[in-house]
C-alpha cells in the first residue's frame, strides 16, 4: 500500500503539497502533526499535517518525508478549521497563517540559528545526540541547523533540536525576552534587639541629644502601630519631618535597617483576592447580559469610561470556569495593559496564562502545551490580538476588550486579520459567547448591534457615581490674537494645571506627535529637509539633536545650515511631546515632568516604569501620545489637556472623525476615576468643529448617526466592504505601470466600485514607490464571488513578466 499525507508549508503558496509517506508512518501521523520535508533547492521545512490518504498526486511524483516530529498534534482541528477561515476570508495562504500562528519554534527550518542557554548544566540527561550538539554549543555560542546536521552526520536533525529546545538546552534566535526587573522600593525597619521594650527606652535616652534621629525613632513606632504594614523610607522621611540623611546616621549606627520589596510583589501576595461585589449598574449590566446570552452570541457592552466594565467581565469569566471551559481574553496592547492584567491576576492567580509575543521560544511553547492539553493552569488566556491562533479546545466566553481599538487589525505581514472579527468566528465554531467591551464603540459594532445582530448592554455611570468629567473647548485662534498663549499652552490651560498642582493632584496632557517639531523648515527659502528612503519630512529630535524618520528609522545630526541655501535660518513647525515636556519643565520647575511616548519606552519594560512611576506619584504632570488612552486607571489624575485637537480631525481618512472622538474621549475618561469629577481641556483652532462639540457634551449617539449618513452617502463601511490593493516596487515607472494595468482589469468588473490608483500620503517608505486600488463592495454583492474575482485578475497580473518582482498586497476590511 502507497500513503500520502497533504501538508502545509509556512511560506505564501496557495497550494498545500502532497509527500509520500510509509505505512507505518502513516499509521502513525494524525492530522495537526509536523513533518520535516525538503522543498525547493536542498531548504526544509517544518510542515503541517492536514490529511492523510492514497492518492497519488498526478502532476508531481511525491517526495518522501525526513521525519516525523512530533509525537502528537500541536495543532487542533477547531484551529485548522479556523485557520481555513482566515486564509479564504482575508485572501492569503494557510502556509502564511500556520506562519503566524505558532511559536516560532514549531517552524524550524534550514536557516534557523539556535542558541546555547547558559542555565543548563545537568548533562546527564542528554542523549549521546544531544550531548554532541550541547558540546558544541559550549565551543560557539550560536550554531545553524546545517553546522548541527554536520554535527551529528546526519540530516534529519529536527527531532534532536525539538528535544533540545523542551529539555532548556537551547532556544530558538530571535528577539530575545529581556526579563523584567520590577522597581524595588526601599523599606526601613528597626535592628531586632531594638524590639524589646527596655532596649527600645535605653535607646530613646541614648538618642535625647540628638532629637532628629530621635523624632525619626517616635514616628516609626507611631507608624507602625498605626498601620502594621511595611514602611516606606519615603515616607518616615514625610511623616518625621527629617531629611534622608537622618536615616542614614541611624542606618550607620545599626538602629535602623533598609530592605527593599518588588512594587508589584507587594500588590500581588499570592492569596487570591476576591471579586469585588457589583454595583447595582453592574448588577442591572451583568443580568442582561446573561439573559441574551440565551438568544444571542455576541454582545456589545458599552459602559463609559471607568464604568466598571472589567468586574463585570470578570464575573462572566467565573461562571465559564465553574463549568470547565477555556477563556480568552483579547487586549489591545500588553505592554500598555499591565494594570489590567495585575487586576485580573489578583483575582485568578495562576488560572491566567499572559500570551505575549516577546516572551521565550520556551515559555511561549510551555503556554502553548497547556492550553492544548486545556490544563487549569492556563484556562484564561490574556494576549493581544494573535491571542486567536492558540490551541483552545473548548472556549466558553471571549472578552474583546476596546474592541475599537485599531491595534486589533494586523496590517503587516500577511493575514491581515482583524481580531475582533476573527474572535467572533473563532467563538461560534466553539459555541462560545463573546462579549465586545468599549466607552466608545466602533462605527461597525455599534451597527451590529443597533441591527439587532449583537446583543447591547449599556452602562451609564462611572463607579462610585462620579459624573463624566467636565469638557472645557478653548479656542487658541482667538487665544493667539489676544497673546494669552505662552509656547503652546492657553492662560485657561494654565491655570488649570495650577489649581490641580496645588491640590497635589496629577494632570495627563496628550500630544499626538513624538518628537520636537515634524517639520524643520529654511524661513530664507522654504526647504525642509526630506527622509532620502522615504517621502516624508525628517521630525526633529532636540534632545539628541537629530533628525529622524518615523517611517524607516534613518537619522542624521541635525544641520547647522540650510542644505538648500545655506542660510542658518532654519526654523521648526508644528510640535510633539518633546517640546511640551521642555516647555513644561520651564513653566512649572518644582514639579515632576514624564513623557511618555514611543521615544520613552523604548527598553521592554519601558512602559511599566512610567506608568509604574505615574501611579506612585513620582511624576506630576505626564504628557504622552495616543498611548495614553488605552484603559490606564491612575487614581489621582484630576486634569486631562488636549494640546491640539486638530491633526486628528484633519487626517486624510474615511474614520478618521470616528478615531478622533474615540481618541478624545478615551483620554478624557482618564481624568476623575476615583474621588472626584475631572476636568478636560481642548485646545483647537477650530473649537465649532461637530466632533469636539460631540466629545464635550458626551454624545456617542450624535456622533455615531452623523458619521454612519456620511458612510451610507460616500459608500463606507459599514455598508459597503473594502478591500485595498497595494503595489510596491523599488521602480516608479514599474508601480506606475502596473497599477494602471490593475486599475483596468478591476474596472472592467468591478466598474465605479473601483477607486484610484491613489498615492499614500507618504508614498514611498524604504524605497519603494506605493500605490492603492480600493474595491468598493456594494451590501448585495456577494463577497466571496469578489474575492474570487480579485484572485483571478492578480494570477493574469503575476502571470506578466515586467510585473512579478512587483509586491502585490491584498488587504480585506484594509480599516
Ligand atoms: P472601565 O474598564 O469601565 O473603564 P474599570 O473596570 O477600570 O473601568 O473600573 C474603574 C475603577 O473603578 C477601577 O479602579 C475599579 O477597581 C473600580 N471599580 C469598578 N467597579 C467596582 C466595584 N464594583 N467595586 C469596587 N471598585 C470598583
Ligand atoms: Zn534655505
Ligand atoms: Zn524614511
């Protein structure tokens, strides 16, 4: 008997691809298990078993495998089938999303580098093999797959390096996980001997010449009695009234020692703490939902900000757990979602496995395993959007949270997936519930929702019944004429900041540009000096003195003259958090600025530290981009600022009023979540604009019919679909030709549906010249027949020789 087995390969051909296998080890494999296999000149590749069979393939005689790799699936076949749907809906190949979907130590291949990991020390459990690799790995650090095969003389070397990387002997190279070290604060307690009541007066006696370090002694019993927690050093200093130096002495002289506690160790004591008990809103919210939950599998909650939406998720959440099911968790971003993250940790413990992209082949993989086995430790699985290409076995609820977020669309590489989207089909092929969670819902879900397609829950008010904050418009045109600006602040601005310093209270401000100033322009005769890859102004980085390309990453020393002219008349337009940090530190010198941007946070933790800074208080005034207004929850944060409202109104781009209030109101919601109402004020030329009078008087459902008649007039989501084409070549003339050729081709099917070719805005990044088709899919036309249609046109395109080194990017729901 002849056995075949279908696989996949992690590379963007459609096809899948037949190879010969023996009876034995056909036998053996069972679908969702990885094979090694040559394809192509000499490379192998980790493949994916999807069948198992006898027909021969009748245009290629079957190569045989190398190995078999694994000893049982890592792949399930819910994800297979799910796996079949993102590669047909978003028009791209299995391979590139069996590529996207595991840890990339499951896809080794030829090229692959491994790497010695330094911990590993007990030898005795390695194979003669392994012992081979693990040797040689002590004489260079880092070796490919071809220098293991001469290794060991042999080529099938795949199962030894999987045992390898599950054994901790070596990793697979790639970004490597920086491990965190969490801020450690600095705590003081008494020597020992001192904590007997006779020692303690001989003490006091001893120390009544010196009466600071004796004030320091009184208060930290004072302190102690009064709250039986650790002491902060910070905070004897406070409360005694003495400088550090004080301490010090006493630290010297073996009164006092000083020991240090991890912040988040400290929040985080292993006892799980308890849900916290609803609020009646909450109450009224979580009732509803599960009464719909009856008919309906989707649910949009829309809660404002600081409703609240995260305990009455986490009540969901128990209830799936009570009855055994998995839990997935989708985030918009991880690194800016830590509160979040430690909140439901509190609560669930070990229950809850974060998937991240930046964590080690070998946690990735060991997170992987447990939720393949649907072990309890992973049950509830926390990740960002490619958190839906994990193993579940048996999701019982899906939590979007911010579904509107942007960042749930994957836009680079290949599939370009929408992950809220993909969640909803992944939970109906579970029968699972999904749950949609935003203060400012998109354009789509809302439509869903108020189309009777969605369930709608709402929840009106800010726990603890705070009131919305109060939304001041401060119109800086008429502030300009009247000279009541100071750099880029309004005297209203001000005074407002003032009022909150002096209350001791903190202030978020939100500039949506990094850097000093976008644009640095010759006033002599105009030039701006330009990215040489890319068409796009070099923004100006004063603190490093450099210009910088956010497009490409090229920088260059910031000239002394203009290259044009060689005047040195050069002047900056335009302004970023830089600048308003600087300008900040001027205005208010006895407080604490922090800026946080992508400039900022940089290192891996780089965000917990600001936020981590933030939240205790060290840094007064933050000021930041569009990253702050992803669900941060500060405490003390009365005062949000706007400095300029209008980029973001002005954008070129069909949401980009729908992102603008978002945007704004998302910030806003950070300021008054604990104590008291908060206040926002918006700077902008243009305060008349129906957008910000939308954010200031609070009026989702206004914005959400005026925006949805402009979609409906000009032929929008969610009416009509999109799907965008994108050509990129290193030749101008080449993109040129072929996108007019493409435009023809799509014209003469899809007639006006077909909009374009258009530049970007910024139409050549790393040289290469861009250009777009948008097709336009009318609401009764079918999408599947469209897309079969594109298809076809792309394979006559690619079939033209002057066209095929040209990229051909096809993006589905491309907003
Ligand atoms: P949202 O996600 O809706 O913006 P959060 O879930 O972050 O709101 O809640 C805002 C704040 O209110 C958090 O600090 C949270 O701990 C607190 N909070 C919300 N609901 C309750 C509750 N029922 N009991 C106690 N605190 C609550
Ligand atoms: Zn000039
Ligand atoms: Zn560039």
């Amino acid at each position: 008997m002849i056995y075949f087995i279908d696989v996949i390969l992690p590379i963007p051909l459609q096809k899948t691809f037949t190879y010969s296998v023996t009876e034995q080890e056909a036998d053996f494999l069972d679908i969702g298990m990885r094979v090694a296999v040559s394809f192509g000149k000499k490379k192998l590749y980790a493949a994916l078993v999807l069948d198992v069979h006898q027909k021969s393939p009748e245009l290629y005689e079957a190569k045989e495998i190398h190995q078999i790799l694994d000893e049982s699936p890592i792949v399930n076949q819910k994800q297979l089938k799910h796996w079949q749907w993102l590669s047909s809906y978003y028009m791209c190949s299995l391979g590139e999303v069996y590529r996207a979907a595991v840890p990339s130590a499951f896809l080794l291949e030829s090229e692959t580098i491994v790497l010695k990991n330094e911990a590993f020390s007990n030898v005795d459990e390695l194979t003669d093999e392994e012992y081979l690799i693990y040797e040689a790995l002590q004489r260079q650090a880092q070796l490919t797959i071809y220098e293991v095969a001469e290794v060991l003389g042999k080529k099938k070397v795949f199962p030894v390096i999987d045992s390898l990387i599950k054994k901790s002997v070596l990793s697979v190279k790639e970004e490597i996980y920086e491990s965190y070290k969490p801020k450690l604060v600095k705590y003081i307690q008494l020597i020992e001997t001192y904590n007997h009541e006779a020692k303690l007066q001989e003490l006091l006696t001893e120390l009544s010449r010196a009466k600071k370090q004796r004030e320091a002694v009184l208060t930290f019993f004072q302190l102690k009695n009064a709250t039986k927690k650790p002491i902060k050093a910070k905070t004897l200093v406070e409360k005694a009234g003495v400088s550090t130096q004080i301490l010090n002495a006493l630290v010297s002289k073996d009164i006092f020692e000083f020991y240090h506690i991890q912040t988040d160790r400290v929040q985080f004591d292993d006892s799980k703490n308890d849900l916290k008990t609803l609020n009646e809103h909450q109450e009224v919210a979580l009732k509803s939902i599960k009464e719909i939950f009856k008919e309906k599998d989707v649910i949009l909650l829309h809660g404002v900000t600081s409703s609240g939406k995260t305990e009455v998720y986490t009540k969901l959440i128990q209830e799936v757990l009570n009855v055994g099911k998995q839990v997935l968790f989708l985030l918009p971003e991880i690194a800016l979602t830590t509160q979040i993250i430690t909140r439901l940790q509190n609560y669930f413990g070990k229950k809850i496995v974060v998937f991240h992209s930046k964590y080690s082949v070998n946690e990735r993989v060991e997170a992987w395993n447990n939720i393949l086995k649907n072990e309890a430790e992973g049950q509830i699985i926390l990740g960002a959007r490619s958190a839906i290409f994990l193993p579940f076995s048996n999701l019982g609820l899906i939590v979007v949270d911010e579904e509107h977020e942007a960042s749930y669309k994957q836009f680079e590489p290949s599939p370009r997936y929408n992950a809220r989207d993909s969640a909803i089909v992944l939970g109906k092929m579970h029968q699972a519930k999904i749950l949609l969670g935003s203060a400012t819902p998109s354009l789509e879900t809302q439509f869903n929702a108020t189309q009777n397609k969605f369930g709608l829950v709402s929840l009106n008010r800010r726990h603890g019944n705070i009131q919305l904050p109060k939304i001041e418009l401060i119109d800086i045109k008429e502030k300009k004429r009247k000279k009541e600006m100071k750099g880029h602040f309004s005297d209203r601005l001000l005074q407002l900041m003032s009022e909150a310093l002096e209350e001791k209270e903190q202030i978020i401000l939100f500039q949506n540009r990094r850097g000093y100033a976008p644009i640095l322009e010759c006033t002599t005769c105009g030039h701006s000096p330009q990215c040489p890859n890319c068409d796009v102004s070099l923004t100006y980085h004063k603190y490093k003195g450099e210009l910088k390309c956010h497009y490409c990453h090229y920088q260059r020393a910031l000239p002394n003259s203009c290259g044009a002219c060689g005047s040195n008349t050069l002047d900056t337009k335009g302004f970023g958090t830089e600048q308003v940090e600087l300008e900040l530190k001027e205005l208010f010198p006895n407080h604490n600025i922090g800026r946080m941007d992508s400039d900022t946070t940089r290192g891996k933790y780089g965000y917990q530290k600001i936020i981590e800074a933030f939240e205790s208080q060290e840094i007064d005034v933050l000021v930041g981009t569009q990253m702050l207004s992803k669900g941060l929850d500060f405490k003390n944060v009365s005062l949000v600022g706007i400095l300029s409202a209008d980029t973001m109104l002005n954008y070129p781009d069909f949401r980009a009023h729908e992102r603008a209030y978002q945007l704004m109101v998302q910030v806003s919601g950070r300021a008054g979540r604990s104590k008291k109402q908060g206040m926002v004020a918006i700077q902008s030329y243009n305060p008349y604009h129906q957008i910000l009078q939308q954010v200031s008087t609070n009026s989702y459902q206004e914005m959400y019919k005026e925006q949805l008649q402009d979609r409906w007039q000009f032929h929008y989501p969610p009416y009509y679909r999109l799907i965008k084409i994108t050509l990129k070549h290193k030749d101008f003339v080449k993109v040129n030709e072929g996108i007019n050729w493409l435009a023809r081709a799509l014209q003469n099917v899809f007639r006006e549906n077909v909009l374009g070719p258009t530049e970007p805005s910024v139409s050549r990044v790393r040289n290469q010249y861009i250009k777009n088709l948008m097709i336009k899919i009318p609401p009764k036309q079918s999408l599947a027949k469209t897309k079969e249609q594109i298809q076809k046109i792309k394979t006559t395109f690619e079939a033209v020789k002057e066209f095929r080194p040209i990229r051909f990017i096809i993006d589905v729901d491309a907003y």
